[in-house]
C-alpha cells in the first residue's frame, strides 16, 4: 500500500472539505483505526475537492496551506506532519488544479506514523528549520537593521536575490517541491511578524528572509554560493544559518519510512 504525508495543527487537527469537517489525525495514530469521512450530500456539485489531500512525497504536503497558514495553522511555522495509507477515492473527487495534480484525494486513511516536520520542507529541510529558529530569536532592532543593509544595497543586493531565485525555480520546478518552497517562504516571513510595526525596512527583511527559505528547500540541487550570498545579507545579526531538528533520513521518493518485518516461514 502506498505511503502519503499531511500536515496538522499542533494538536494533530485538520480542517478539510467545504464544510471544513475536522480530522484528529493524532487520535486516529494513537487508535490505530481507520477513519471515515462524512461525504456532504452536495459534495459532488461543489467546485472544491472534498477529503484529505495526501501527497506521497513530504515535500508537496504544503501545498493548499501555504497561502493561508497563518489561519491554518498559525505564524510560528509549528505543525506536524503524518504518513498515512490511504484509499483513492473516486475519480470525479480529483480537482483539475496543479495543486490536486500533485495529490491523492481520499475519503479514507490510516494514520501510521508522525515523522519529523521538518520533512515538509525538503531533504534540505534542517536548515529551513535553523533559518526559522534564527529568525523567530531576532529582536526588532536587529530585523530594521536587515532591512535598511538591503535598502542602502539596492542592486547589488537585487543582483543576489535575483539569481539565486532564477537558479531555484528551475530546482524546485525540477524536483516537484513547490509544496515545500512555498511553506518556507510563508513561514519565514510569519516569523519577523511579532516584530513589525510599520517600517520598509522591515519589510525588506521579511522579504529577505522568505526568499532565503525558497531558495533553501534546494539548498541540496544547487551551487552553495548562491544560498550563501543571500544568507551573507542576514550577517551579523544571523551570523550562520545551522540545522536544526531530529537528525533522520528524509525518506527516498516511493520509499515509506516504517518497512514491514519480514517474517520467514518454516519450510
């Protein structure tokens, strides 16, 4: 049976559907039952996919979220994230979106494991985690002063960004991890929030640091250098972005985390 991935809340809770319908995927972990969805009456007629969105790689389980996360499931960029198995559901639930293309819409899973979170950010992902501790331990004082570097920097700093973002496109587009650069650009970004009062500058560090997030879920396709130079903007206030996270192997594409025991059997 194949192996998918879905984000939740902290508290293991995900709306889904029109009707925003909650599932405790934590609950049904620790049950160890499948769970069924209630199929709305209307569900067939709405425009919207109905069910739980799963992804088989944990790189595209952002996807959905990202641009409403902070509704979802709040600025501090926490979450959780769970591998399921889980049963297709009927074609006419697949949405024709580039979001739904990249997904398995089903009406019926089981929850198996909790695996890192960090996971949703990439193979890269550790050090997406380490730029967004870094960011959320920055006072304001130290996000102004980013942001009036940049400024004074014009187009050498636009130089930078701009090839960087060039160079990480083609990768994320490549390696299918949009789901993954678009979270850490949201969450990057959330975390200078606590910070902000009404100030360009930091505007231009948030800026700053969402697309160093982007360009850091393929940290691991591309040249160093040109992470690193976007990073070198955030010195010395973030004098190195580090790891940060449970040091686990991301899992490899079609490949669950959990294998079954083989057992021999007496000839």
């Amino acid at each position: 049976m194949a192996t998918y991935y879905v984000i939740a809340r902290m508290d293991g809770t995900r709306q889904i559907g029109p009707d925003r319908q909650v599932v405790d995927l934590a609950a049904a972990l620790e049950r160890g039952i499948t769970t069924f969805l209630t199929e709305p009456a209307e569900a067939e007629s709405s425009a919207e996919p109905y069910g739980l969105l799963l992804h088989p790689e944990p790189a595209q389980s952002g996807l959905g979220i990202a641009d409403d996360m902070t509704l979802t499931l709040g600025v501090d960029g926490s979450f959780r994230l769970f591998q399921l198995q889980a049963v297709p559901a009927p074609e006419h639930f697949v949405p024709a979106s580039s979001v739904g293309a990249q997904a398995i819409v089903t009406r019926e899973f089981l929850a198996v494991a909790e695996v890192a979170s960090w996971w949703a950010y990439g193979p890269n992902g550790q050090r997406v985690l380490g730029l967004l501790y870094a960011l959320g331990n920055l006072q304001r004082e130290q996000l102004d002063r980013i942001g009036k570097r940049i400024d004074a920097a014009g187009l050498n700093f636009a130089r930078h960004k701009f090839d960087a973002l060039a160079k990480a496109d083609a990768a994320i587009s490549a390696s299918g991890r949009s789901g993954a650069a678009r979270l850490a650009r949201g969450y990057a970004r959330a975390a200078t929030y606590g910070t902000w009062e009404k100030d360009s500058a930091l505007s231009h560090a948030a800026s700053a640091a969402g697309d160093l997030a982007y360009v850091l879920t393929v940290g691991d396709l591309i040249e160093e250098d040109y992470p690193d130079h976007l990073a070198s903007w955030l010195a010395p206030e973030i004098p190195d972005v580090g790891y940060a996270g449970d040091a686990v192997d991301y899992p490899k594409p079609g490949q669950p985390e959990f294998e079954p025991e083989q057992v021999e059997l007496d000839a």
